[in-house]
C-alpha cells in the first residue's frame, strides 16, 4: 500500500514547518513517481494517496504558511497571491484527473501536465517562501506552524462528505472535500483557534 502521509513520529526532525514542508514535497515527487510506473489498480491507489496528500498539504499550507508569509515578508501579498494562483490551477487539473479512470488514454497526459505545475509550485515555494520565512519567524513560530501541520495530516475522511448526495460524487468528491475541510478544522484546533 502507498506510504502517502508523513509519519507522525517525524515530529523531533521537523521542528520547523520549512523542514517539514520540503520534506512533503520529496515525498509528493515519489508518489508522482509511483503513480507514472504503476498501472492498473496500483496506479489508482497511488492516485488516491497522491490526491490525499495533495489535499492536505496544500489546505496546511494555506491555512498556516500563506497567513505567516503575508505578515513576515514585506512582498507577502505578492509572493501569497502567486502560490495561490499556481495551486488554483493544479486544483483544477486534479479534479478533472479525480473524476478520469486511470486506465483512460487522457489520464497520463493530464497526469503529466499536473506534475509539472505541481513540481513548479514547490520550487517556487522552496525559492520564494519557505527560506524567507524560516529567516523571519521565530523558531517558536516555525515549531508550532509545524505542528498544526503535522496536526492537520493526520485527518483523513471517514465518512462521506455532508451534501454529496450520490455514491458517484462520493467517490469523485467526497475525500478531496473531506480531506479539506478536516484539515482545516485540525490546523485551526492547534493553532489555538475555535473548530469548524
């Protein structure tokens, strides 16, 4: 079975979410691996890991790097508004790929299209964003950054998502959105904030 998530027990080596974060996008790169070499029913496991560490990553990231980018770096607004545009455009080719058989003859060029922007995106966030950030936050403020995110990797759908009505959107939607919205509630719950 595909290792997608981080291991909780990572904690002592990831004090920092920089740390952490790049850490994720080794592992991301691996999993686009797997699923580019895999066929059949491997290749829609590795999908599914792929699109569940995906969410999670980026939902963290947006709930708890982008905030902290805004406030530090005096060209935050800029450096935030590209990632986010760069990670609405993958979205967007991640959920046409959620709803394609992995068999598809279309699959493994989309698939391809969305490795490169997601490869890309991290990258720019390697160059632009975490560096910056590590330099001007506080160890404390990395630490505990991290841990909402190692708090919200832990969430994972166990049940269908509440307004998707049909087992097919379930299927398609469900963990994606599911996924999504755990992860916020747990990154907000660790930051000291109110769930949901």
């Amino acid at each position: 079975m595909t290792d997608a998530m981080p291991h909780m027990d990572d904690a002592g080596e990831n004090d920092d979410v920089v740390t952490l974060l790049t850490q994720q996008h080794h592992r991301i790169r691996n999993l686009f691996a797997e699923v580019e070499n895999a066929t059949g029913g491997d290749r829609a496991e590795a999908f599914r890991g792929l699109v569940r560490l995906l969410a999670v990553h980026e939902t963290a990231e947006e709930e708890v790097v982008h905030p902290a980018a805004r406030r530090f770096l005096e060209d935050g607004e800029q450096v935030v508004d590209d990632r986010l545009e760069e990670e609405r455009a993958a979205k967007e080719k991640l959920s046409r790929l959620d709803d394609m058989d992995p068999d598809d003859p279309g699959f493994m060029p989309a698939f391809r299209e969305l490795r490169a922007e997601v490869l890309q995106h991290a990258a720019s966030e390697e160059q632009y964003e975490f560096p910056r950030l590590r330099e001007k936050a506080g160890a404390q403020q990395l630490s505990m950054m991290a841990t909402a995110v190692r708090a919200a990797e832990a969430m994972a759908p166990t049940h269908p998502h509440p307004g998707v009505e049909t087992a097919a959107q379930n299927i398609a939607v469900g963990p994606m959105a599911a996924v999504i919205d755990r992860t916020r509630d747990a990154v907000r719950k660790a930051m000291g904030g109110k769930d949901g």
